[in-house]
C-alpha cells in the first residue's frame, strides 16, 4: 500500500472535512443574487441584472454539484441536517434558490422549457424535502426548546413554495394546460401564506415571552419580512394570470386583499428589524462578522424592492414606485458589502489553511 506523503493528506483531510461540514443553507446566495438581479431589470439596470444572472449560472450548477457529492459521499452528515431543528430548515434553501434562478432563466434568457424543467424539479424537490423535514422533527425524541431551535429560518417553508409560486406563473404557458400550473401556482400561494400565519406566531412568542440575548437575533430573522415579501411578490404575479383562466377569475378580488396584506406586513416589519439589529450590533456589541446567513438579510431586501414594484403595477398605484428606486439600491450596496465579506473570509480561509500545510512540509 502506497504511503502518502504528509502534504498530500493533508489536503485531503481538509477537502473531506470541508465537505462534510459544507452549509446546507448555501443557496441563500442563489437566492439573495437571483432576486436582486430581479429588482434590477425592474428598475432597467439591464446591465447589472444580466451580471448577477451570469454569477448565477456558475454558482448555481456548481453548489448543486457540492451538495449531489456531499449526499453520495457522505449521507449520514446530511441525514444529520435534515433531523437538526435548527440547521434542517435551511435544506429548503435549495427549492427557493431553484425557484429563484428558474424566475431569472425565464426573465433574462429565451429557455423558457429549461425554467419550467426547474420548475417541475423544484415541486418534487420541495414536497420531498419538506414532508422529510416535518416527519423528522415531529418523530424526534429529544426536542429541543424553542429559544435554542426557533429562528427565522423556519420561515423557509414559506419562501421555498412561494418561489415556485412565482416561477410557475411565468412558465405555465410552455405546457399544454397553462391553466393547471396556475392553479399549483395558487395552491402553493395559498399554503405557504397558511404557513406564514403559523411560524410567525410562534416567533413572535419566542420574541415576546422568552428572553432574547442578542447573540441570538440572528440575521435569519429578516426573513420574517422577506417571506411576507415573496408572497406579496406571489400574489401579484397571480392577479395578472388568473383573470384568463375562468375558473380562478372569480377569486382574483381574494387574491389582491391577501397581496396588500402581505405586502403590507412585509413593510411593518422593516422598522422593527432595523432597530433590533442596531440593538444588536452597535448597543450590544456583537460583532459584524461574515455569516452564511447574512445573504438572508440581503434577500429580504431584494424581495422587498421586487414585490413593491410587481403589487404597485397591479393595483395601478404609482406612488408605490419610489420605494422599489430606493430599496433596489439598498439591496444593491447590502449584497456588495456581504459578498466582499464572503471574499474575505474565503481569503483568510485560505490562508490559514496554506499556513497549516506548509508547516506540515
């Protein structure tokens, strides 16, 4: 048997260590440069928008590539994450970022039967991961409490269906009954505003009734607005696609009064999440050091901008339209600032693993 040279396992043992721990909650970037590029063309930064759509098309592939090697290689760490309160939610970053690309694919790009392939794969993906997700955490035998398991993230079960929500009303017409994918569409519009009223219900006791450190108003929390956000966003697209099926056309009066609530509670939650974080970081002293889930502040914000700009086009209320002018540039300067921070922890990664190697040679 060959020996390998200290170097050289070195190298290994990294790679595999890096791997097993490898964040499922990666595709909050494909989300977070996905619905920014989307805000952008809104805002006919044409420019930017196709940049950001081309950042994603190589990471997009590339992290599914990392997790299908993580899932052959080591199937026990992700069996691990699914059965964890707080890491398995981020499993559904994976639909949400497929519905994300799939809206930028249909937008930016002629492949229209590509983003309605996405689309189909993100339903299968998205009823997989989230009966596992809710089997698993209900079979669980030791639970843990709210205060350590509870956090924004589990608003992903809200974001991940509304995602598909908003890429089936742009691909239902590549298929032969465009009228059956806009009712999925509705369908998952409509449970994952079910499921929104639920989870934050309970972060909001959590929040009023149990103490909270700041360590632990995480920046995942700013999902609680990006998840109202996406739905208002869903609902929008709806109002314009469900008055040519005659079957839905009836409801479309339901669907704008559930968008502006969304819409609305999205906007309440703004003020509340910017004082928290202050709170958190300039009171408290916690410091701003780079987080995967930083990209689930710049989401939110992207979201925000996107839906403002889609609900005041629908209800025809023209005021609305400098809130998106300015909360796209927000979402701009916010996703610079985090990917800079990504690059340098990545940089400084970097160097202390070459340091450690070249002491090994």
């Amino acid at each position: 048997m060959p020996v390998v040279p200290p170097f050289e396992a070195a190298c290994r043992k990294t790679l595999v260590r890096n791997l097993v721990d490898f964040p499922v909650g990666s595709f909050a970037f494909v989300m977070a440069t996905g619905i920014v590029s989307i805000a952008a063309r809104q805002q006919g930064l044409s420019h930017l928008s196709l940049l950001l759509f081309l950042l994603n098309a190589v990471v997009f592939p590339a992290l599914w590539l990392l997790t299908f090697f993580r899932l052959v290689r080591h199937p026990r760490a992700s069996l691990a994450d699914l059965e964890d309160h707080q890491r398995g939610p981020s499993l559904l970053t994976v639909v949400a970022g497929t519905g994300v690309f799939g809206t930028q694919l249909s937008l930016l790009t002629p492949y229209q039967s590509l983003a309605a392939a996405l689309w189909l794969g993100g339903l299968g993906l998205w009823v997989c991961i989230t009966y596992a997700l809710f089997a698993a955490a209900t079979i669980r035998a030791a639970k843990p409490p709210p205060p350590a398991s509870l956090n924004g993230n589990w608003l992903l079960a809200v974001v991940a269906p509304e995602s598909l929500a908003v890429l089936g009303t742009y691909v239902a017409g590549v298929f032969a009954t465009p009228a059956m994918a806009d009712a999925a569409s509705l369908c998952l519009f409509l449970l994952a505003g079910f499921f929104y009223l639920l989870i934050v219900t309970l972060i909001l006791y959590r929040w009023l009734f149990e103490e909270m450190r700041p360590d632990q108003l995480t920046p995942s929390y700013w999902i609680n607005m990006g998840a109202a956000a996406i739905t208002a966003l869903a609902g929008s697209r709806l109002v314009s696609v469900v008055v040519t099926t005659p079957a839905l056309a009836d409801i479309r009066g339901l669907i704008i009064g559930v968008t502006i609530l969304f819409w609305t509670v999205a906007t309440w939650w703004i003020p509340l999440l910017l004082a928290l974080m202050i709170w958190r970081h300039l009171v408290r002293g916690v410091p701003l050091v780079y987080r995967l889930d930083y990209w689930s502040t710049v989401f939110p914000l992207g979201m925000y901008a996107a839906a403002t700009w889609s609900l005041s086009h629908t209800v025809e209320v023209d005021f609305l339209l400098v809130i998106p002018r300015i909360f796209v540039w927000v979402a701009v300067a916010a996703w610079g600032v985090t990917f800079i921070a990504m690059m340098q922890s990545a940089y400084q990664l970097r160097a202390s693993i070459s340091a450690r190697w070249n002491r090994l040679r």
